[in-house]
C-alpha cells in the first residue's frame, strides 16, 4: 500500500557559514502514474535527528515566490510540470524535464539533508531523477 516507488535521502551537509535558503534541482521523468515531492531538514547540529519538511510547492507560493501558507507546503517543485504520458524504460524512451525547489527565509542553519520521494501508482513505471544539485544560500 505504500505509493512511494522509492526514497533518496542526502548526508548531513555541514556548512562553512550559516544559510537561510536551500535551493534543489534535479531534471525527473514523471508520468501520468508518477509524481516527486522533496523534503528538506535543517539544523545547527550534527547529531540533531532531521526532521523533514515539504518545500512549498507552486500551488503554495505567491507571485513574488513568497510562501502563502507554511500548513500548506506539499513538496512539489516551484512551478508546474506537466507529467508525460509516453510510458518508456529506457533513455530514448522517457523524457527527462527540469525541476526546481526553493525555500527562503528559514531560521539560519549550518546543517542540511534532502529527502526525494518518487510517488507512482503503477510500480512498472516509476519516476526517476538525474543531476541532482542542492545549494544552500545566505
């Protein structure tokens, strides 16, 4: 019963100095039975256990990017992707698109990890993730 096709979960990444923002990009295949949602866990300690929090998603964001309503963070990336409906297994097949995820103004931080969770409904075709990147800012 567990929808999730699979979970990537970063090492702690300590930092040289404190942020305030973490950006994420990957470029996924997502289709009509799939979707990605990315979570991220902040902290000023080491040995702290993350704990994991959605980034807001488009659907949670205002015109300027701001963040509407925290309660409402979903995971999904910053703007609307369209989910393919060309169902493949190999690279020729599928069709990779890029995906952005941005929170700002968190509490400063010298500790961060990712968590990616691929969803799908239909386990023979999953999402998938490449150049995956994740950048802390101040």
């Amino acid at each position: 019963g567990d929808p999730s096709a699979f979970t990537y979960v970063t090492d702690d990444v300590e930092l040289e100095f404190n942020a305030t923002s973490i950006k994420v990009r990957f470029a996924a295949y997502t289709n009509i039975f799939s979707d990605v949602r990315v979570l991220y866990a902040v902290s000023n300690d080491r040995e702290t256990n993350p704990i994991f929090y959605p980034f807001p998603g488009y659907e949670n964001l205002d015109i300027n990017g701001d963040v509407i309503n925290p309660a409402n963070n979903n995971g999904l990336p910053d703007t609307s992707n369209p989910k393919t409906d060309v169902l493949g297994f190999v690279g020729g097949e599928i069709e990779f698109r890029d995906y952005e995820f941005t929170i700002d103004n968190l509490p400063s931080f010298k500790h961060f990890s990712i968590k990616v969770v691929g969803n799908c409904t239909n386990q023979a075709y999953p999402p998938r993730i490449r150049d995956f990147t994740a950048i802390a800012l101040a």
